[in-house]
C-alpha cells in the first residue's frame, strides 16, 4: 500500500519551500530545479527572515501559506522539519521531500526522529521523500524538489530511476550518457515511502517505459516484486542495482540450505521470477537501460547476430559473449548467399567478419545483414565497432557508413539492432548522429554492451508466467505434513525419519527402513530388509549423525549388524542426549546424489533449490534457486542449469539418471515449503539418491526446521552446524 | 631472435616511402605520420608516376634512391609490395612495414607469398612489420611508418601498445583516455617479425614504462614468455589482452588434463610465471594500463583502504572487491583516531565512509587517509568518487577538494593511490585538473578499475622468482622413469602399475599391489596384502577400467576375489583385446581424492595442475595449473588455490588431510613431466588419493600417454574418452 499522497508529491499542483533561500544552497537549488523541470503550478516560499526572496513574497511558516498543498519541500534542520512535516500534515498537504539528515542515519536519537516522521507521515497519508536524501525530479510531469544543482540540460526520456543514494542519484544526472530521465528519485532513508511505492506508481505512468533502481536495502519486498511483475506485464523492463552480493558474515544457520540460499541469492530468485533484471555496477545499469530504453522491438527469437568488419573485434567478443551466454546460431542457410558477396577467403558464419568489402562497400554490409537478419533463429543484430571521440574524419565517416548500411538492413528484415563498441568512452559526433538518426543504442564496452544484448533477449523470451502451480491442491498434504510433524516433541527437531514422513506426505519417496530401539532388534529388522543396510543411531537434536560417528553403511552380515549396533549405541551413549533408536535402512546404489532444499526467506518468502549434494555441496555451490513453489518444467529447468545435471545424463558411462523423478522432487519440496511457510524455516533432503531412469530417487537423509525452533537451534553453536554425509 | 633489422626499423634514420602520394590515402598518411612524430631524419618517396610531390623530389624506384635507406613503408598492391621488399632487402634495408594486404589472410596463393616475403626478409635479416597491418608510431624516437590518419594530439608517455589488430589499434590511438603512448605498433600477419620480437626490443628501451599488447595468436611463445620475464625483472608490466578463451571444440584428449590445462590454461600459467597481467577486454586494458603507467610508487603490502563520501559508492564497491579478490584489512588500530574525526554514527572501517564531514572538510579527509595509509598492512590507497562530465560546478569543486586532500593525505604516507570513479564516462575537468596535478590516476568503472588495483597490487607483489626448482638434480629418477617405460612395448599405453612405477622413479606413492594372472592367483595376492582389496583387469589399451566394468572393489574374502575374477576375466576377454593380469591392491580410506596431472603444451612446454579429484574433475574444472616444473612452495600455493583445499583442512569433522605430500606429489608430478617433455605427452594420476595427516598420499590410478603415441591414441575414438574412476 503505498501512501495516498503519492501521486501528489510527484505531480503536485502547489508547492512550498520551508528554507527557501536566495544563497547557494539546497534552498535556492530548490527553486532553480523547479524552473529547470518547468513546474507550471504554484510555489510557495517559506521563509521567516525574509518578507521577499527571488522577486516572491514569503511566508513565514507553512500555516501562513493560504491554500492548500500538494508538496512540500524541507530543507531545515531535523528538529525544525518535523515540525515542518507536522505543519503540512495538519494541513492536509500530499507529500513532502526531507533534505535534512540526522534522522535513521545517526545513532539512537536520529532513529527516534525518524519513528516520529513516520508515525505522524502514515497516520496523514503523507508519503515522504527521504528524510537524508536530495529529493526528486520529475521530467515528464514537470515537477520537482530536489536540493541538489543540476547541468545546464538533462536529457529526458522514458527512464525512471529511483536510487537509495544521493550520490549514486548525482552521478546518473551527469553520467553524460544521454539515458533520457522521465524521473530521478532519491529515495534516502526511506522513512515511510519506499523504493518498492516508487515503482508501484512508476509502472503507471505513462511516460515512463523503463524503471532503474540503485538499492542498498530492499524495504517492502512483496510489493517491490509485485510491481515488477505488473512491469513486466505492461513491458515495462525494471534493471536493478542492488548491493550486498558479498554479504559477509552470514549466520550459522541449521542446514545447507541456508548458506546456499541466502538473502541474497532469494533475491536473484524473487527477481528472476517477476522478471526484474539485475546488474552488479553503475556501467551495467546504464548500458542495459540505454538499450532496452532504445532498441527498436524486441527479440522474439534467442539466437543473436554479430556482424564487424574487425576480426579483432570479434575474437574479443566471441569470448564475452561466452561469458555473458549469448547463443550465436550459425546461420548455415544463409551460408552460401553471404560467401558469394565477400572476398573468396572470408571466414562466414556468426559472428560475421565483414572484412574490408563490408567496410568500404556499404551495399555489402547492408545485404549481409539482411541476409543473417532474415533467419528465423536471429532474434537481435550487433554491430560490433568502436568509434571513439578522437577518430579522424576518414574512419569516422566509414565506420558511420557502415552503421548507417547495417541499420538499413536490420529496419528491412525488422529485427532489434545494437552497435557495442569496444570502448567504454565516447562516440565520435559523426557516427552517433547516425545513430540517433536510425534510433539504434550505442553501447559502451565489450563486457557492459554485451551482456546488456544477453539481459534484454532472455528478458523479451522468458515470456512463461512465473511460478506457476500445476495439479491439484496441496490441502491435503499439507494437512498429512503438519499431523507428521504434530507427533514430534516441540522440544527437539524431527529426526531422519520424521522428516521424511512429513515429505511423504507430498510424495517424496524414501529408503525402506524400520526403527529398531536394540541391537537385537536392529538384526530382525535387517534380515526383513535384506543385506547389506545401513544402520544409524538417532539421538535427540544430533542432525549430524556422520560427523557424531553414528552412521554405518554397507552392514553386510547380522553379525555385522550386531557388531555395529554396538558401537553405534556406546557412541550414542557418548552424546549424553536422548536416544531415539537405531533406524535400519536398505542400501542403495544412486547414479548422482543431489540436494534438495527450501527455506522461507525473510523478505521473499519460501524459495527451493537444488543442486550437486555429497561432499561437493558448499565446496562447489553448485545450485540452482527459485521462489516457491515451482512447476514441474521450472523444476527441470533448475536442474538443468546445474552442473551436476552433467551427472544424470549418462556421465562417464554410467546409466541416465531418472531426471523426471528429481524434478518431482524439487516441485513436491517447493510445495512443502510453500504450503508450510508458517510453521517451517528450512527442508533439506541432502542426499537426494538419483536411482536410473525410470527407478525413482529416495531421500536418503531429510531434515526439516520448524519456524520456532529455528532460533533455538542456531543458539545451541557449534553443534548445529550441518555436514554432508559420508 | 628478432630480425637483427628491428632497430633500424623502429628508429630509423632514413625513411622511403613506396606508393607515396598526395591523395587521401596510406601514401600521404604516412607523409602525414612522420610530421605528427617529428620525424628529422630523411625521407625519400618512391613514385614511378609523379616527379614530384608534397614538394619533395620523387624517384621511380627505391633502387634509384641515392643512399641506404633503414626503414621503407609499402603501401602498394601485393606483387609490387614483394618486387619492393626484395629491392629493399638487396640494398640492405633494415626493415619494411606492409600495409599491403592479400598475403597470409587471403587463401594460398596469399600463403605462398607470404613464404616468398618472409624467406627473403629472413635471409637479409631485414624486420617487417606486417603485411596486411597499418604500420607504426614511435612517439619517443620519432619516427613512424603508418599508414592511416591520425587524431589532432595523441598524448605521449611511457606505454607501448602492440597490437596484431589494426581496428583496435585505432581504437587505442583514439580513445581519448590519454594513456601516454611511447608506441604503437601494428603487427598484422607477422610474416616475419612477431610481437614477441617487438616485446623483446620495446623492454630494453629506456622511453618503455609499460607494455601493452592485444593477440589474437601468440607466436613465439617461448621468446614472449623471456620478454615477459625481462619486463617484469625491469619493473616494466606487460598487459595483454588474448582473445581465444572460448576456444570451443577442443581436441578429444587422453586424460582430464588435457581438458583442464588445454592451451589456454597453459597460456594463463605462463604469462603468470612471467610475470605479465592478462586481461579480458579493452576497456580492462586500458584501466590497468593508467594504473600502472601513472601511479606514483607501488604497493608494498597486499592491504587496499578504500575511502569514499558515498555509503552508496561504497556498497557497490564492496561486492566488486569481493569478485575481484581486493584485500581489505579492517585496520583495527587506527579505528580509534578515525572514530574520532568523524560523526558518532559513521561506521568506522575499511571501506572507510568519510560521510559529509570528510566532504566537507578536506582536512578531515585528508587526516582519515593520513591514519589508514600508515597502516603497515595497507599497500594502496583508493578513493571512491564519480565526477561525470556534466557535474555542476559546486559537486564538482567538492569532489575536487576532497580528492586534493586524500591525495595529500596518501603522498604524506608514501602510498600509491589511485581514484575509481563509478562510471566509464569522462570525468569532470576540475576534477581531472586535480589528478593531473598530483599525478592521481583516475580509473573509469568499478568494475575496470577495481580490477586494475587487484591486478597492480599482486603484479607486484608476486615477487617471487617464477618454477625455481629445489633439491638434487632429477637427472637419476629420469633415468630409472625411461627405463620403467622402455619396458612397456611402444604398441601400448603403459597400464596403471606401469606408469605408477615410473612415477615411483619420481617419489610418488602407491598402493602395496600385485599382479595375478589368474584368479587362484589373485587369492593368494589378497591374502598377503591383506582384506579388503581392489582387483582390476588390466587389458591393453583399456585406460578407462571402471567404465569397462573392470574395477571390483571393497573384496572382502578368498571366496569373493574368485567369485570377482571370474566375472572380471570374462569381461576381459569381452573387449578382444590381449589381456595383461589381475591387478590386486591394498583398499584405502582417503580423506580426499584430488587429480594430479601434467602435459606439454604446444606453446608453453610443461605445465602441471592439481585440483579436486573423482567425479567432480570435469564437473566443476576446479584445478590449479602452472608451468612445470614447482617449488614445493608453490605447489602448496596451488593446493591452497583449489576449493577441494577445504577437503584438506579438517573438513566437516574429517581428519585432517597430508598437505604436504600433497604438495610433494605435485613437486614430483611436475619434475616428471618437465624432464620426460621429449617422450611424454601426458602424465596424471587421478585420483591422488590423499590421507591423514602425517600418513601421506597414495596414487590409486596412474597414465602416461608417450607422445609419440599420443596421436595414435586420440585417432582411436570413442574407447579414448577419459572418465574419473569410481
């Protein structure tokens, strides 16, 4: 729910400015932003020192101002602006922007001020900009109180950002880029209006067509996805920056799952699923936004052509458009028709090196483009050519040329088309009027220009409705799990068994196995069994049972069991915890072992992942992530993108792997958590065995942490930390 | 051996001009080149047609110049180039720059006269540079032989750039980012003269700070590797971009290190042994090239403090540091005296966010990096600050105060110091002015240029001397390892005990086992060894044992290695092929399993990997790999490199593993393939299995692949795929 008065602090009809001055400063900056946007409303000046400031009559407080408000701009100091803040909320006003700082940024007293803020801003319906922030513009609307001097002219467009920081806001303005703003939001402290109400009102403004935003904190997660998703939908690309990728010091949590599927990592997820795209630096941020902003179209097919006149250039990007993913088809029908307009020795395929007939002959270059660019399976062109600022007339004229030729055949067959160049630096004049004349992006640097293609394409074509939920509902099972984990004692966490009972219940499979309380017993059960078995002793919030040294595989004989059992319940006895039993199960030979896991994530909420499990678990991370639940085709997906995908498709000579099973796995365990997010904190089936194709998986070790435990547990320390099992 | 010409070539005292002109073109560029470099030696045009041009006399033929000519520029079509070098040569010419083209690029007619061109330059030992190039500038000796326009002003200084692309050679002349060349050199076909033989001349001239190159194929590997390691001993990095680490559809190999250390791999390891710096894209060159070239010393601890105004710059910092592996110590012993300059709330660390009273207050600034640059663990000192272009003048002054002041502060402490603004775009003049003026290189790009500062601060700490070889003289285990292979006939690959025992030449352990030709045999083989064991069929040229079927393991009594005989014999003889005994070995509980492996590359010689073993080899690639052979130091350095390290260092409650036969193991590895380069193509043990501390490390598999045979092998198809062992 973002704050009715947010449409009025964006677009407001009246404005005043408390500490509006005529000396440099954000006061003055104020009244200058206003003119620069070319606000056509009314502006109020407040201001108790002065009767008249820059050719205006003042007010000496907000009250004396004698209609209403829609927003108010504040630039005094923390105590005074609440006031100020109070002031507008009694009269009614929309909205306000907060320059002051020494709120949520500064110790015990600055976090108080901020509470008052927020308390007396939400009881009003006011939104607030900031507090400790530089305000905002608004281009399209014509609006703005922004504390900050701006360049002589900002560029306007369909892009809207929103930024957490100041500086970041400061270095978009001036970036020289040319992104075309229709909004620059300083979003500061966020005291009551976040980034994720900005979007929610950007996706429906009209004149913006994309969404940029610099994040620190994520605040209103739900809503920051929700309104991507309705981004999404209205075709609308949101781009991201959000930092804490490195998030050091994460805490010890129960299982793998935590580690593997971190904060961080069910962000990616939450904004992979609602189809938010995420960049890591500044350079990325505007290089995407400049092309998804300016592309004519969009890609409808995956397959990206590159076309140079340099085989230089395109031995560099070959090998960033590896890292970046770009699928370069190879454009074989169209083979013959490109070898017969270049020289004899020219090396055809895609990329395509023009050589010097491309260069100097823009017909050639034009017609070669045509000629990749009709193939069903190119879905976007690139040039790759550098034109830096410096070059001289002769090249700058060809290389203008030839990006006026290939423009010409990417418009004749309609497909999308970029120019990257080589260069992080500026164009020459020449080279980039062509551009603008043809409406073609120019992107600035191998790395940031080609990985930007590789965002936009898999953004146009992953079209498919995120997280989707097949079959029927998960009532009852989810009724089955909860009754399964009801029999456990709250005291302690549910052992192997129990866990998997309550997985059972959405129809994870697992090993044969029965509870043996005595060595005696153990032998009964493993006769019932068949040999060999593996013989474990469950002690009471032991959920490291390997590590403890009470596990014992291969168990061949019922002398062995016996022996075993010995030694299995001494060490049992060692632990001085509850013994539970000894739980005999059958053996089994897997072709891959995996993990399966899920957790409710703070902010994003339940989310599932799968990966490479054993020994290589978090030596190798090698995993795939989504929110949950996932349907079976996004489970077979995530699996795919795993490494150890490798494992199930007859690696080395061992038999396939029963894929299908393992992705009915992951659904069954994103359904669980999903359906359980208010009781459980964490699933873990680590290993998951993968049998041969047609054979099945079984769970050969589960884990499950109820939501008021989880805190317990991780205050037991070492003894909680989680380990593969042998 | 660089052509005895070069020099004449590159400061030459007289220069002709073949195909000189006064029409827009190569001609009258080179004309051109030579008054942009103040060229004052003599320059002759060859010009058949024209008496006289540029208002110099012509002559029709260089046979017709009067006197003897170091340097001639060619810039006619292919035959005339030819009849001109040959002239060229016959007057004892010092060398020629082609930028003919229509040789080696252009089919095999194009081939055959690039053989006639090169044979006649070789027998004169005349240098060329080219064909199919633009030529080169040589700003600190003043002489150019180039062949294309030239930008207004191209800013002189101590970086040579050479480049095998003439389009990324424009691109360099004109980025507009001032690197200050001394050269640039365009080597096209390098019919002759190669950029390992430009290194090699470009490290011994005085006006040389800092080299670097673009590749796209590395000839002379062996003398760039020299010239890197020349460089490196003067002080004088080498950067260098080579494209090709996509390199697609590799060669189907004998063993995984093959795979793993393909040419690549063998590339990155020598260059790292050189001591040169490789980088990615253009972009990453240019940034490390400004670094290294401008900043003012160089680091002395591995420490980088990190100081910005911004939380937001800093946030965004934090996670590219992280990827770029920046070491940022968190200099607890100057946190007290930072506290106390800077507001209560400020987070006090490294990243050190100096907050508004840093920026405001230069002597704040200036003291905060006065406390962290005196920090011995503190190398580098970075300041965190975009100033785009289009900054007002009030941010821009601010910014140009505080960067003033921190440079102040770091030149106090005598540490290098360098900005990294967050943006690739140009910086505001103010703000550049201020740099200039205190000598501050400014890098472009958090991703750039953080990368640029990890590069620099481990280019000069990686001090050490590259593959020293320790110990006695290998000459001794040579002997007895060629005569362990000479035993093997030269029809087969040497089966596992085989090549074992020629490792064992060498000090790398292996199991107790031995060979049984029958099964009674085999029983009476495990009883001395003792129960459980291994048995393997060993059958001629079967390298792949398990996927064969071939490998029984965990054979626990007399009854069990016949019942396992049989089986295995029959499937011996299942594969037709002549069948050379049971292989009967000790079982052992390794606490890891790691591949040790070495190979002889093309370009580079012997280089040796070790990385995680078993089934994760190809999985996850994760391996060390070096030139051979190592100290033991930096094979323990590798080991560390490796996330299977962790396997090593106690993990999740295992014993710890033998690290220092580990790092033994591959001294020997390395030693073994170094002495054996003539006759060996490839040596790996996989898996090196490696037990607890203090019992060492046991190789449970062992190949050779001799290479003389290496070729036969590989022709044998499918039966050669390399597979880890169960």
């Amino acid at each position: 729910m973002a704050p009715s008065g947010l449409g009025r602090l964006l677009r407001p009809a009246s404005v005043a400015i408390v500490g509006a001055s005529d000396k440099v400063g954000p006061g003055l900056n104020a009244w200058r932003a206003l003119e620069h946007v070319g606000f056509r409303g009314r502006v109020y000046l407040v201001n108790p020192n002065r009767p008249e400031l820059l050719g205006q009559r003042t007010y000496p407080s907000l009250e004396a101002v004698p209609e209403p408000i829609d927003a108010v701009f504040i630039a005094v100091n923390r105590d005074a602006a609440l006031d100020a803040v109070r002031q507008a909320a009694a009269l009614g006003a929309g909205g306000a922007a907060l320059l002051s700082s020494g709120f949520g940024e500064a110790g015990p007293e600055g976090v108080q001020a901020q509470q008052a803020l927020a308390e007396v801003a939400i009881a009003h319906g006011m939104a607030v900009c900031g507090p400790n922030c530089l305000g905002f513009l608004n281009f399209t609307g014509q609006a703005a109180l922004f504390g900050t001097s701006l360049p002589g002219r900002v560029a306007r467009g369909g892009v809207a950002a929103v930024v957490q920081s100041g500086s970041v806001g400061i270095a978009l303005l001036n970036s020289g880029r040319e992104l075309g703003l229709a909004y620059l939001i300083t979003s500061g402290n966020e005291a009551v209006t976040t980034a994720a109400d900005y979007l929610d009102a950007l996706v429906d403004d009209p004149g913006v067509r994309v969404v940029i935003a610099f994040l620190e904190e994520l605040r209103k997660p739900e809503l920051f996805v929700a309104a991507c998703r309705r981004a999404r939908a209205a075709d609308k690309p949101v781009i991201v920056v959000k930092t804490g990728r490195s998030e050091r010091g994460r805490q010890a949590v129960m299982a793998h799952t935590g580690a593997l599927a971190g904060s961080d990592e069910a962000c990616d997820a939450a904004f992979r699923a609602a189809g938010a795209i995420r960049v890591a630096t500044l350079d990325e941020l505007i290089e995407t936004a400049s092309l998804v902003a300016a592309v004519r179209g969009r890609p409808v097919s995956r397959g990206v052509a590159l076309l140079s006149p340099s085989g230089g250039e395109i031995a560099l990007a070959l090998d960033v458009a590896d890292s970046a993913g770009l699928d370069l088809p190879p454009v074989e029908e169209a083979k013959p028709a490109l070898a017969a307009l270049l020289p004899e020795f020219a090396h055809v395929g895609n990329p395509l090196d023009l050589t010097w007939a491309g260069l100097y002959d823009p017909s050639v270059a034009r017609r070669c483009t045509e000629l990749m660019g009709s193939r069903p399976e190119i879905g976007m062109l690139v040039l790759l050519q550098d034109a830096p600022r410096g070059l001289g007339e002769q090249q700058a004229t060809r290389y203008a040329s030839l990006l006026r030729a290939v423009a010409d055949g990417a418009a004749a067959v309609g497909k999308p088309f970029a120019v990257v160049s080589n260069l992080a630096g500026e164009l020459h004049p020449a080279f980039e009027e062509v551009a603008r004349a043809a409406g073609v992006p120019c992107l600035r640097g191998t790395q940031e220009g080609l990985f930007a293609v590789a965002r936009l394409v898999r953004w146009a074509l992953d079209r498919r409705e995120a997280t989707p939920t097949e079959g029927e509902s998960g009532d009852r099972a989810a009724e089955r799990a909860r009754a399964a984990l009801a029999a456990v004692p709250e005291a302690r966490t549910p052992a192997e068994h129990e866990a998997r009972l309550a997985l059972a219940a959405y129809g994870v499979p697992g090993p044969r196995e029965l509870i043996a309380p005595t060595g005696e017993e153990a032998v009964v059960s493993a006769r019932s069994l068949g040999f060999p078995v593996v013989i474990k002793a469950l002690v009471e919030n032991v959920l490291h049972k390997t590590e403890a040294g009470l596990v014992r595989v291969g168990v061949q004989s019922e002398d062995d069991v016996r022996e075993a059992a010995a030694v299995l319940l001494e060490r049992a006895a060692q632990t001085g915890r509850p013994f539970l039993g000894l739980l005999v199960q059958e053996m089994v030979q897997p072709v891959a072992e995996l993990i399966v896991g899920g957790r409710v994530d703070a902010s994003f909420g339940p989310v599932v992942l799968v990966g490479g499990g054993g020994v290589t678990v978090e030596l190798y991370k090698d995993v795939a992530i989504r929110l949950a639940p996932v349907s079976h085709a996004e489970a077979r997906e995530m699996v795919g993108e795993t490494r150890a995908a490798a494992l199930l498709a007859g690696w080395r000579g061992r038999p396939r792997g029963d894929l299908d099973a393992v992705a009915r796995a992951v659904v069954s365990v994103s359904r669980f958590i999903s359906d359980l997010r208010d009781e459980i904190a964490e699933v873990e089936i680590n290993p998951l065995a993968v049998l041969a194709e047609g054979r099945g998986v079984s769970a050969l070790d589960g884990l499950v942490v109820r939501a008021a435990g989880a805190e317990d547990c991780a205050r037991r320390g070492p003894d909680a930390t989680v380990a593969p099992r042998g």
